[in-house]
C-alpha cells in the first residue's frame, strides 16, 4: 500500500497465514485488541518458524515484513509484550509493533515505551 492506498479489512473469521514455498514475500498488518492477540500471535509464531525452518532447510520460504498493532487498557493486559519485544529484537526491520493503551494511569516501563502510544 501507499498512502492513500484502499484497503479491505474484515473482523473475525478463520485466522491463518499459510504462504507456500516460492510465494512472493508479503507485508502482513496484523491488528489485534485484548485477547484478540492470541491468533495473531500464533501467527507471528509461525512466520518465525518458518524462517528458521527455511534457513536451515532452504524450503523456499521468503519473510517479508509484519507490523503489529496491538490495544489494550494498559500495558499490564498486553499479553505476550515481552515476547513481540524479543522478536522485535531478533528479526530488526522485519518484525515491529505499535502497542497503543487507551486507560494507562501508570509509568509505562523504559523497555515498551518507544513502542507504546496512548493515555
């Protein structure tokens, strides 16, 4: 997409990324609220998994770039924060994620706060 680009987007439905090997690499957007994360997150799993697998086993499969953007109350309902921050760290440039919280009353830690937006 390029700015002002139109996008379709759906909610709910069946969640799953099963790119084949020699398929293109794709930019992903995955958006998730609360526990809505949970599907998303495997997905994440899955894309890193298959990276590694095409590294050691060169199957075809090329990562392309996934962003993230995950809401919650505050950064304590962010479930799994600290293993998208890993996989942040592993895959820099492949793999980032926005965290906005929309009910935030404490300090936000110095490990989210360049990556979180809201109150």
């Amino acid at each position: 997409c390029t700015l002002d680009s139109e996008v379709a987007l759906r909610v709910g439905g069946d969640f799953f990324f099963d790119p084949q090997p020699g398929d293109s690499p794709v930019k992903l957007v995955l958006i998730a609220g609360g526990v809505g994360i949970n599907p998303l997150f495997s997905i994440l799993l899955h894309i890193v998994d298959l990276h590694g697998y095409q590294e050691g086993k060169g199957n075809g499969y090329k990562m392309g770039t996934v962003k993230l953007y995950y809401s919650a109350k505050n950064t304590s309902e962010l479930l799994f924060k600290k293993n998208i921050l890993g996989l942040m760290n592993a895959f820099p440039g492949k793999i980032t994620c926005h965290f906005h919280v929309t009910q935030q009353s404490s300090q936000i830690c110095k490990e989210l706060q360049p990556h979180v937006t809201g109150k």
